[in-house]
C-alpha cells in the first residue's frame, strides 16, 4: 500500500526526534482543542468569534482531561527524548498529564496555581494569599494582557530555546510575544524547526517540516513511530 504524504511526514519527524540530542516542544491552546477547550486564532477561535462580532462561551478548564497530544509528550518524556517544553497554556493539562514541573515553563501562568507578587514563588492554590517563603500577597498566576511575564519561566524558556537542536512547535499560532520569539531563538541557534498548527504562523517559511493536521493526529503516530526506530 503506498504511503501517504501525511505517513512520509510522520516518519520525517520520528526520525529527526532520534537524531536530535535537544528536543524542545512549545505548545499553545490549538493542542488542547481535543480536550474541548478553545483556541484563539483558529476558525471556531475566542479571538475569531469576537472579531466576528459572534458570543465566546467560556469553558470550565477544571474538567478539561489531557488528550493524545498531551499525552505523547509525556511518552517522550517517559523515553527520555524530551528536554524542555515551553506552554502559552493556562489549563494545566500538562501537568496534569504527567509532566513534570522542573520539564516545564509555562509563560501564561496556571489556573490552578498561585504566585507571589513579590518574590514570584509558585505554588497551588490553597486558598492561602501570603507567602510562605517572603510574606507577599499571593495572586492568580495566569498573566492578563500588559501584564509581564514570570521571570523564571522566560528565563527558563529562552535558555532551554537556545539549547535545543530540534524545536516543535505544536498547537499556537506564533504571534504573541515574547513568548513567539522562542522559535527565532531557537533558529538561530542552529536548531530545526517544526510546526504543527492547523493555521497559518509567520514562520512557515523557515520551518524544516510542516503539519496542518491535528496534534492529535501527528505527535501519537509520530512517537509510536519513535519507539520503533529505537527497537529497531
């Protein structure tokens, strides 16, 4: 049976996930669509409607569970490919899927976790508002528009950028800054790029691979491949 271009590409990136000695993945709400929440820019997006004129209905992000994209992160996780991965997600997904937290930066925050607006310690939510390592008031970590990002995590997110030999960007449109500069950082470190979004990102043109599929449809059946090349 031939093979389909989508098949082609699928083995393309297993075998650039074994090759690469710096995987680093950078994720927006387009992955976490399959879960049921919204994403921004895409054609049912928040961002889409209202420019529309059309009604956004929220989402309970708290009853959201993690999907097959999320979960093949983890699987690279489990296999020791995954060095890094930055999230523009709020919705705790990942964590929620098993990542763990020293693997993580998120930039936009997290619904369910808290942060000092003092010495920016992060911890869940308690229902605590007082640091327990500065004495600070603890807020909502989630980053509202205007507000800067947490230090740490864009830190963090440029470093592990700047490391990275294979850079895949999966689910996010690439045009909120700074937290879009992490695929530039990346380039010009010498790292390849790949991006899987069902939208078009202004860096299409520099990427060495490109899926509009699903991450649901590309991440699982590119890690199963994965786990064969590494059998084999």
């Amino acid at each position: 049976m031939a093979t389909s271009d989508l098949d082609r590409r699928i083995h393309t990136l297993a075998q650039m996930m074994l090759e690469a000695k710096y995987l680093v993945v950078f994720t927006g709400a387009g992955i976490s669509t399959e879960s049921g929440l919204p994403d921004f820019r895409g054609p049912d997006g928040v961002w889409t409607r209202r420019d529309k004129g059309l009604p956004t209905p929220s989402r309970d992000f708290s009853k959201a569970d993690p999907n097959t994209g999320h979960l093949a992160i983890v699987e690279l996780q489990k296999m020791g490919r995954l060095a890094f991965l930055i999230s523009q997600n709020v919705d705790n997904l990942h964590l929620k899927s098993g990542i763990k937290p020293e693997l993580l930066a998120e930039l936009h925050g997290n619904i369910t976790r808290v942060r000092c607006q003092h010495c920016e310690f992060t911890m869940d939510n308690t229902g605590d508002r007082t640091c327990p390592l500065c004495g600070g008031t603890l807020a909502s970590s989630v980053v509202d528009f205007g507000q800067s990002l947490p230090r740490k995590d864009l830190q963090d997110a440029y470093f592990h950028s700047r490391k990275s030999d294979l850079f895949i960007v999966a689910g996010s449109s690439l045009v909120v800054y700074p937290a879009a500069d992490m695929p530039q950082v990346a380039i010009q470190a010498g790292a390849r790029l790949v991006i899987i979004n069902q939208g078009d990102t202004p860096f299409d043109e520099l990427a060495q691979l490109r899926f509009r599929e699903k991450t649901g449809d590309v991440l699982p059946a590119v890690v199963a491949y994965l786990k064969r090349l590494m059998a084999a």
